[in-house]
C-alpha cells in the first residue's frame, strides 16, 4: 500500500469517525430534548390532572358543612323551607363559595330549589342541565342505594366538567346527609348540585397556580386530531363533543437546544478541528510508521553499515537472476571478494579503522559495478557481486577491475592501510546448476585465487572442487583428531658442534588412519586456515611440558605459529600449562617465524616481553626466508637463530648460500645470539657449519624425529655432556 493511499484511508477514517460523533451527538440531543419535552408534557398533564381533582375535591370540601348536616336534611327533605334554602343553599353555596350554579333535587331527582350568577332561577331551567348531569345523579344515587358503600363513605360527591350551552360547568352532585340524627322521608335523600362555570378567568387562576402557559378551555368534536398542543379532556358533552383544556406545553428540550445551539456550533467547529488535528497527528504517526517500516525492511535486507545488500537480500536476488537464465539464455555471474590481511588492520588499528575500510572498499564496488549489478557484503571482509547478463570475459573484466580497483594505500583516520583482495569468478550459462552451487563455486575460486597469491582474481575450474574437498575432509578429521587428542609429538635431537644432545625440537604427528601420517607441512598451515592451530599448539605444548619433565638436562624447542602468538589469552594460557604440568619455562625455546614478528603489533610484542620475563627463550625459525631485518632483531627479546634448510641443504659447494649462513652466523655472534643450522642431513654440511661458527645443529645426520621414549635411549648413543 503506498502512502497517498494510506492517508487517504487515514483521513476517510477520521472524517467518518468525526461525522459519526457529530451525528451521534446530534442524535443524543434530539432524542434527549424531545425525551425532556414529552416528559414535561406528561408532567404538565399529570399537573391539570391533579389540579382539576384538587379543585375538586376543595369545592367538595367546602360544600360538606352544607350537605353533611341535619339542618339541611329537616329543610330540604322532612318539610322543605324555601327561606332556608335561600339562605343557606342559594347565598351560602352559591354565592359565598363561588358556585355559579346551585340546585336542590328532591328524592325524585326533581329541583325544588334554583339559583344561577346569583339569582334565584325558576325551576324549569334545569331542563337544560338535567341531560348532562344524568350521569352523575345516577352515580350518587347508586351509592345511596347500596348500604355497604354508603356505611363506608361521610360524604358522597361525583364531579365533572358538564357543557351547558356553550359553557362549560365545573358541575359536582352532593348527597345530602344527616350529621347527626336527622332521617329522610323516604329513601331517598335530596341532592345539592352545584357548578362553577369554567370561564377564562377561573381556568387564568387555575393556570397561575400551577404554572400553565397560555391555559383555556376549548371544545371539540368527538375525534378531532390532536393540535399538537397539550390538552386534557376533562368533560363531554351529552352530544359527544368534548371539553378539553389546553395549553401551550413548556418545552425545556427545545430551550435547551435553544441555547445549546451556539455551543454545539462550537462543539462542531472544536471536533471539525480536533479531527483536523487528530488526522495531522496520525498521518504524522503513520508516515513515521511508514517510514520505520520502510527503515526495517531496509535493514533486514542490507547491511547497516555499508548500505550494501546483505546475504538476504543477495540471495533473493540470485535465485532471481537465476531463474531469468531459463528465460533469456545467456550467463550469469557471481564474483566472490575477500579483502587481503583485513584482520591485520583490524588488529592493528583497531575496529573503527576496519569499518572505515570497509566502508571505502564499499563506496569503490559502487563505482566499479553497473547499476543492474548486485554487491553485497556477505560479512566481515567478505563482499559478493551477481552479474546478470554477462559471460566470461565480461565476468574475467569486471573481476579485474574488483582487483584494481580494491588496491593501493587507502587513508583511514588513524592511518594509511594496504588495500588489496583477491577475487574468485564463477559463472554459469544455464540454469540446470543450482544458485547455490554458483555461491559455492565462486568461493572455491576466491580460495584459490588467494593461495595463489592473493591481489588477484582465479575462475572456478571443476577440479579445484576436487583439491578443496579434499582439504575440507581432511579439516573435517583434523578437527575430530584434535578432539580426540589423537595428535602425537615427535622430538629431533639438536646437538651442539661435538654432537652431543643439547635439545630436542618438538614436532606434531598426525596419524590420519585411512591417509596414514599426514606432514605436519600440510595440516599446520591447514590448521592456520581453518582456526584450529590454537588447538594444535595447545595440544603440542602440554604433551611437550609433561615430555620435558623427563629431561632434566635438554632445552625442549616448541614452534609457535603467528596466530597463536597474536591471540590475546596464548600467554596466559601457556601459564596456565605450565602450572598444570608443573613444567619450567625456562626449559623452553620457543620458535617463532619471521611473519609474526612482521605484525609487529603492541600485542605481540608484548606477548614476547612476557613470555621472556616468564624464563621462555625465543628462537627465530626459519631465518634468512623471511623479510627480517636487524631492526627486528634488536626490537624483540630473541635469544636464537634458525638458519633455514634451505641455505644449509646447498652447502659446502654453493658459495651463495656459504655468504648467508656465514651472514647469519656473525650477525647472530654480533647481537650475541645463538644459531642453529637445520637440515644438517651430511657431514659436509656439517663441518661447513661448524667451521662458520654456528652453535647448534639439527638434523637427519644427527637425529630424525622420533618418540619422547626414543629420544632417552638415543642419549646414550651420543656423548653426554
Ligand atoms: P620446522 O619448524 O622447520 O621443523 C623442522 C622440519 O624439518 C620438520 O619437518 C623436520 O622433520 C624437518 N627436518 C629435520 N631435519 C631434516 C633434514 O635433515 N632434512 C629434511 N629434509 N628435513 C628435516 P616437519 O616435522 O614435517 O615439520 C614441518 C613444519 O611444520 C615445521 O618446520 C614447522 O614449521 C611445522 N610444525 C611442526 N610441528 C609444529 C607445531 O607443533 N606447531 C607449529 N606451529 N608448527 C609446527
Ligand atoms: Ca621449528
Ligand atoms: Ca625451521
């Protein structure tokens, strides 16, 4: 997914999601205040409800003292006192208590008294409210008929709202009772009507009490829809009309939307803008997010610190080139690199100065390379190149300017360094040989190309296989020998002029089994290659400890390779030795070449200093093969020279290699050190030694390579000192 399109999503996502509150908001409000105003609704209908029935129920109550009283039941009903009714129906219920309307019936139902506004009225204008209060007088009278009801009730009153005309009476039929003793004629008692009508100004007062807003009476067909104002039937008509009471509801959710509304305006601008904000923030966050995911796959698929592609990536792009082979025919090309003596600068000059390096080496592959080529570095000082399209010449080309280009001084920050590398090629023209098998080829190539020399490059050729696997098979049971600690020691006598025993030098044996003894000439410089000669000067120098316990009297001489020597724990590892097989340093000589004194290292140098102080003398072997000067000589605490074979092998007859060794012998008697002449295998040569000068000698005449066992009867053959 690309970045236009995930911000596009972002955005449609936050815009949603805005939209959606707003509208949820919105929605919540409407819902909210239209739920406040129906209830309000309901509350201002339960108000008239209440209302009306409290003004009842107060009308009822002010009438009791005139219905509930013997009095009324001697003058209504036993004799009826027309003066009487006046008096305490006509002026006191009417009047007094505010009835417009005031009516006596008799035990027939029938007025026997009337008064309307305040006069008294003649009897037959109840015809226009006997229909309407039908229903009422029939409710009390069936009261009055049922004892039980009557026992249980004081007073018996039925209400309700009645149209007289086009006036609607507040009308209320009141039973007429004894309070005390009195008793109706018959049955039946008179009946106290009486009636408020309900004009503006009662229905004014009744909505300034509880609070109504624009109360009033209203009359309506039976069915009539609904206004949309709040009403309360409470009378109908004896033609089905309906009197109701409306009002205009109060509406607290409108209000509050009211005066909600310019805060939710802001409320809406603040979300707009706090999604505006919020989409910023997060498309921010996302091209973060974007760019680290970006980052890592970079990183999972490069080398950090040259950019270079990584063994991932190359891969990938190998079996791609590779599989492109089957399509287009053509050859493909894979160049291995190995930087020359990297660990040496690495050693010497420390890390930052390699990453340096390599960093340079890296910047010149980019200016070397084509763009559709691959480079990569596998590791270390390790770099690959995959060439598409090419063939061999165009491979043998490319590889020759790898060398070239990786070659010459390169100026680091804390110094110069030689750069070189060696180069190995493979390359295939068709896709039947695995990528694997391409990577595989171009390394045993590269080895080649260093054996041979390095700063150079080599093509694979299908019988390096053959040589390489041979020397991984033989790593392979070298490194079994050593677990098994199946390397042997044979020690060579070294005499002094008269032939007598003075030393003997400590030589590793290997016995390979289905190769037999396989030279020390092979596997040493095998065990260097592969990481494993630590392993095999261990080995050799503890048996040559416990060994030298058993000649109290002979200088036992162990070989020291360069790698050893450079590896930080050897000395105290040495140490170590020592104190585990209780052996002397001061017994030994060790034998170092002239390669690890070429180093020159604070390291080893150090090494040397200590190992000096420890009681070990040093012999420098192989001398006059190497590039050792005096310079070196006087640096290093050296005790000994081993005048190489080579010089001593030509000897008497060769005045050349007379002129090196008598060389070797003065500057050695110069510097006051020793020499041992190796090889001595006539006694020509021997004699020619002797009459030089040199101190010691080794070799076949005097003594093969032999047993520890066999080196103590071979003493007695020769003279003890
Ligand atoms: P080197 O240190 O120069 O050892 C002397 C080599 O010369 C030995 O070969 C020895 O057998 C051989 N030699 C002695 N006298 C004569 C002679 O009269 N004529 C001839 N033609 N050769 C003679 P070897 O044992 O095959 O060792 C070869 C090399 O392997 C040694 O050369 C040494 O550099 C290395 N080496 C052997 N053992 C060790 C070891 O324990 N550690 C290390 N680092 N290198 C070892
Ligand atoms: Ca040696
Ligand atoms: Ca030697």
């Amino acid at each position: 997914m690309d970045r236009r399109n995930i911000e596009l999503k972002i955005f449609g996502l936050i815009a949603g999601m805005a939209a959606g509150m707003i509208l949820l908001a919105g929605f919540a409000l409407t819902v909210a205040t239209r739920q406040a105003d129906v209830r309000e609704r309901q509350y201002e209908q339960k108000l008239v409800e209440n209302g009306l029935r409290q003004r009842g129920q107060e009308i009822q109550t002010a009438i009791n003292p005139y219905v509930i009283w013997d009095e009324a039941v001697i003058k209504l009903d036993n004799a009826f006192d027309q003066a009487w009714a006046v008096q305490n129906v006509g002026v006191s219920v009417g009047d007094v208590l505010g009835n417009d309307v005031v009516f006596v019936l008799d035990a027939g139902d029938q007025p026997i008294y009337g008064r309307i506004a305040g006069k008294d009225v003649p009897l037959k204008q109840y015809a226009a409210y006997q229909a309407q209060l039908e229903d009422l007088v029939g409710q009390v009278r069936a009261i009055e008929a049922d004892p039980r009801k009557l026992a249980k009730l004081r007073t018996v009153h039925k209400s309700r709202v009645i149209l007289v005309g086009e006036t609607p009476i507040l009308a209320t039929v009141s039973l007429v009772r004894p309070d005390l003793k009195a008793k109706t004629k018959g049955p039946r008692a008179p009946l106290l009507v009486s009636g408020i009508s309900v004009a503006d100004s009662v229905v004014q007062a009744f909505s300034d009490r509880f609070l109504l807003h624009d109360a009033h009476i209203q009359i309506i067909a039976a069915g009539r829809p609904d206004t949309g104002q709040a009403q309360r039937v409470i009378g109908k008509a004896r033609d089905g009309r309906l009197i109701v009471m409306r009002w205009t509801p109060r509406r607290p959710g409108q209000d509050l939307l009211k005066s909600a509304t310019p805060i939710l305006g802001g409320a809406v601008l603040a979300a707009a803008f706090g999604s505006f904000l919020l989409f910023r923030v997060t498309r921010r966050a996302a091209k973060k997010l974007l760019l680290s995911e970006a980052e890592a796959k970079h990183l999972a698929l490069h080398d950090p610190l040259t950019g270079l592609a990584n063994r991932t990536l190359f891969t990938d792009r190998l079996i791609h080139a590779h599989a492109l082979l089957r399509r287009k025919p053509g050859h493909l090309g894979v160049l291995c690199i190995d930087l020359d003596r990297f660990k040496e600068v690495n050693d010497s000059y420390g890390h930052d100065a390699g990453d340096q390096l390599i960093r340079e080496v890296a910047r010149r592959l980019k200016t070397i390379c084509r763009e559709t080529d691959t480079i990569c570095r596998l590791g270390g000082d390790e770099f690959a190149i995959i060439q598409p399209d090419t063939d061999p010449a165009g491979a043998a080309a490319l590889a020759q300017r790898v060398v070239e280009g990786l070659s010459g001084e390169v100026d680091l920050s804390i110094g110069r360094a030689e750069l070189s590398c060696s180069v190995g090629v493979a390359v295939v023209s068709d896709a039947d040989q695995g990528q694997a098998e391409l990577l595989r080829q171009a390394d045993v190539a590269l080895y080649r190309a260093k054996e041979a020399g390095r700063g150079r490059f080599a093509f694979f050729e299908p019988e390096m296989d053959a040589a390489l696997r041979l020397r991984k098979g033989l790593e392979r049971d070298l490194r079994a020998a050593l677990e098994r600690d199946a390397l042997t020691v044979a020690y060579q006598p070294l005499t002094d002029a008269k032939g007598v025993m003075v030393g003997v030098e400590a030589l590793a044996r290997w016995n390979h089994g289905d190769r037999g003894e396989i030279s020390p000439a092979i596997f040493i410089p095998l065990a260097e290659s592969c990481g494993l000669i630590c392993q095999v000067g261990s080995a050799v120098f503890r048996r040559a400890c416990y060994d030298s316990l058993r000649w109290s009297d002979l200088e036992v001489s162990v070989n020291v390779s360069a790698i050893q020597l450079s590896n930080p724990g050897y000395v105290d590892e040495i140490e170590a030795t020592l104190a585990e097989t209780r052996a002397r340093a001061d017994r030994f000589m060790l034998e170092i070449t002239e390669t690890a004194l070429l180093k020159d290292s604070d390291g080893v140098h150090e090494a040397l200093r200590r190992l000096k102080r420890m009681g070990f003398r040093l012999a420098l072997d192989d001398f006059g093969t190497g590039y050792a000067s005096l310079a070196y000589l006087r640096r290093h605490p050296i005790d000994k020279l081993k005048i190489d074979r080579s010089f001593v092998s030509s000897l008497p007859n060769n005045e050349e290699s007379m002129a090196v060794a008598s060389a070797i012998v003065s500057l050695a008697r110069s510097l006051g050190l020793k020499t041992t002449a190796e090889g001595v295998e006539t006694k020509g040569q021997l004699d020619a030694l002797v009459k030089l000068g040199c101190s010691e000698f080794q070799g076949y005449l005097l003594g093969r390579p032999m047993p520890a066992e066999a080196i103590s009867e071979a003493r007695a053959s020769f003279k003890v000192r």
